[in-house]
C-alpha cells in the first residue's frame, strides 16, 4: 500500500504535468456551430431559452492559508464567507461538461472580476467563439451583457420577467448540480477536506480533477448527485 506521504508528494506532479498537457484538449469551449446549435436545442427542450450556450458561476475550493512572502498576500485568500479558497469559473453545459475553467484568483476575487479578465469572455466580444446569437446564464452577481444574461431584480407576479427568471432559474440550476458532483467525484475539492498545497499548485488540482470530471462525462461514467453543504455551494453574489 502506498502511504498518504507518497501521495501527496505525487500529487503536485501528476497535477502539473495534466493541467499542462490535457486541459486544452478535455476542457474547451466548443467553436464549430453544429455542436453550439444543439447545445442551445438541449437549453431550450430544459428551460425554455433559445441561444444558451451554457450555464456559468464560481465555486470556492479551500486551501489552506499561504504564507506571506512577498508573492502570495494571506488576506487575498480569504472568501466573504471567512475561509481561504482559490475561486474557480465554471461553464458548463447540459450534460454536466465543463467547457471553461478559470482556477487562478484568490478568494477574495469577484465572480465579476473574474468573468472580465478571462480569455472566454474576449472570445465572445470579438466574436470568434460565436456562430450567430448565443449567450450564457449566469446569477445576478455578473453584469448584464450580450453574451451573458442574468435574472431581473425586480419583478411582479406573472409578468414576462417573472417568467423569464423562472426559465433563466431553471437554465442555471445545471451549473449547481455540475459543480455537486464535481465535489462528489472529487472530495478532495469539499471544504473541510482543504488542499494542504500552495496555491499554484491546489489550481493545478483543481484543473486536474475537472479533465478528469470531463473523461467520465465523455465515458457516460455514472454519477451521484449530492446536496453540498452549504460551505461547498457556488456563491450567489448579488451586486447592491
């Protein structure tokens, strides 16, 4: 039997090695148009949207508290909810595959923040991802924009909105349900299991348990879908 030592030394290795190799090819927002066209059919026949291109949030995986060394600030690291995490973007579709991953920013960082700087987004502005109107569905703490749709704040009772935030509600449920059984597959991403790793390194797990989310996925591996604990739940962050 090899002991959790040997492990753990392994780890940042094979971690390092996947994230380099395998993540571009497992974990890729699709760019031809037959495969974006049924991806918007499948939204539609589930919650009744057309041009959903997925579904899109954070979820926060605990690290444990890094060193302050002039490089890493221990502060950043610590999420609205008081714990050390890395903050990760997730984009998925409906069949629970995660197309986009950003696992680089501290806790601290703003789902919005997030969604700016990342390449995905620049794709969609300059059109070079998109085949005609398409968008994703993400929560209130993201910015209404063309590509990325979220729920209205104010709404009465059976007006249109109301019936556009229940379809946009139901639209963005997947997102949650993939993130829970990312966790389920992969516990060590749970909160109180906590990446006992410097932060580049926990990143480099995060990426390596989503390539590896996305082979059963393509496998028709089967799944387990779990309620999170509430530490474990993507965070609804709403702009005031």
């Amino acid at each position: 039997m090899v002991s959790q030592s040997s492990v753990s030394k392994c780890i940042p290795e094979v971690s390092d090695v996947m994230s380099k190799n395998l993540l571009k090819k497992y974990v890729k927002f699709p760019g031809d148009q037959s495969t974006q066209t049924a991806i918007k059919e499948e939204f539609f026949q589930y919650c009744g949207l057309g041009g959903v291109l997925g579904a899109i949030d954070c979820t926060h995986v605990a690290i444990v508290a890094p060193p302050n060394d002039g490089y890493h600030h221990e502060k950043n690291y610590v999420n609205r909810k008081g714990w050390h995490s890395i903050n990760a973007q997730l984009v998925c579709d409906m069949n629970m595959r995660i197309m986009n991953v950003v696992a680089r920013f501290p806790g601290c960082t703003h789902d919005a923040f997030i969604w700016q700087s990342c390449n995905l987004k620049k794709a969609f502005d300059n059109g070079s991802k998109i085949h005609g109107d398409g968008w994703l569905l993400g929560d209130s703490g993201y910015p209404q924009e063309n590509h990325l749709h979220i729920p209205y704040n104010t709404v009465t009772s059976g007006s249109n909105a109301e019936q556009y935030n229940d379809a946009h509600s139901r639209g963005r449920c997947v997102i949650e349900r993939c993130n829970g059984i990312l966790k389920n597959r992969f516990r060590c991403l749970l909160k109180h299991r906590t990446l006992h790793y410097m932060p580049e390194t926990a990143c480099k797990i995060i990426n390596t348990c989503i390539i590896l989310h996305n082979m059963c996925v393509e496998e028709n591996m089967s799944w387990e879908e779990i309620d999170l604990p509430a530490e474990d739940q993507l965070f609804n962050t709403v702009i005031e």
